[in-house]
C-alpha cells in the first residue's frame, strides 16, 4: 500500500478532494492528516473517511525524533502533501522527504509567492496588479517558502470585473481538479533527483 500524510492548517477543501479520488485508487490511501490547528475543519473531513488525524503545533514540529517516529514508524509514509499548511517546514523534515513532499500554491509561481503570500492575500494582489490570468502551481517543498520544483502548473483566464474572491473560487476549482491526480502520479512513479 502507497501511504500520504496530508498536512493542512485550514478548511481542507483540497484535502477533501484527495481522500475522495485516493479512496477510489486501490494500493493507495491518506494513511493519516496532520494540522497544526484543534479547530481546523479538516479534522472533521478525515474522520468522515475513517483517516486518523494528528495534532502538530509549532513545538512539536521542532522534536525531530517524534516527528520522523510518526510518519515512517508509525504511518510508513510515502508522500507528504502539503494542502493549506500554513507552517514552514523545518530542515531536518525537508531534509528526510526530499522529492517526497509537495505544496500548492493559488498563483502561477514564481509570482505571488513566498512569505506573507498565503490565502486572499494572493488573490488580492493578482486582482491590483490587472493580471489577466492566475493559476495554481504544484511544487517540491524546500526550505523556502514556495521556491522548489515545479511539478504542475494549470492556468485559468480571468475576467476584468473578476474580485480578488471571484479569483480564488476560479484557482480553487483547478487546485481540486489537479491535486488528486498529481499526488497519485507521483505515488506511482516517485521523484527520484
Ligand atoms: C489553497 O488555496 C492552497 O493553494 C493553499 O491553501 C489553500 C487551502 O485551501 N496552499 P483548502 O483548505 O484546501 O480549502
């Protein structure tokens, strides 16, 4: 069996979307959801599908060995998924899923990423700069916010009287159409560098 550990901070519509299209994949499942947040509605979204879910605060990020302990031990893990995780990934755990952890993000990169650039915040500025599209780019995490390897980029034209909400509905939509089919690519045929 090929195991993901999808990490999320918000609503976890994206997350959704991969528990639903890997749950119909078989030799393939999210073995277990971490979030960084009690309240964040992806707990509830994994305990719909029977996933367990793992609370990892900014503290327990930093303890390697419980960290490392959980997802190979544990989980035997084979991806990481980031989808919302709103915390940067610290060294050691890049360090130990190189080529095996992925993030998107709600712009075209290298435009409207890295710190700061999160949520409305990227949809806003893609709104004031007039850009006439905007997309969502799939990546490698790295050390830096939003800088690794891009793995998939998918572009939506926008309309002039588009608002910055208007914007992030249309990149939504192709976040959920592309997602689920990028982690199970690269479940079946792993990064190697
Ligand atoms: C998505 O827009 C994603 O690109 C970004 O965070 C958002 C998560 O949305 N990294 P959701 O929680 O999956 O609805």
């Amino acid at each position: 069996m090929k195991k993901v550990s999808i990490w999320a901070s918000g609503g976890g519509s994206n997350a959704r979307c991969i528990m639903e299209h890997l749950s119909t994949v078989p030799g393939m499942e999210v073995a277990v959801v971490v979030t960084n947040r009690a309240k964040s509605g992806v707990r509830d979204i994994a305990r719909e599908y029977g996933i367990p879910d793992v609370l990892i605060g900014k503290d327990q990020l930093a303890d390697q060995d419980s960290v490392l302990q959980l997802l190979s031990d544990n989980y035997d893990v084979d991806l990481i998924v980031l989808a919302g995780w709103l915390l940067l990934i610290p060294p050691y755990l890049v360090d130990a899923y190189r080529g095996r952890m992925i993030n998107i993000h709600p712009s075209l990169l290298p435009k409207y990423g890295g710190p700061g650039m999160y949520g409305m915040h990227v949809h806003q500025a893609v709104h004031d700069s007039g850009d006439e599209v905007s997309g969502m780019t799939v990546h490698h995490v790295t050390e830096q916010y939003d800088e690794g390897g891009i793995i998939l980029q998918a572009r939506v034209a926008l309309d002039p009287d588009d608002s910055p909400q208007r914007i992030a509905e249309r990149v939504l939509q192709l976040e959920h159409r592309y997602y689920p089919i990028v982690v199970e690519e690269l479940l079946r045929f792993p990064y190697s560098s």
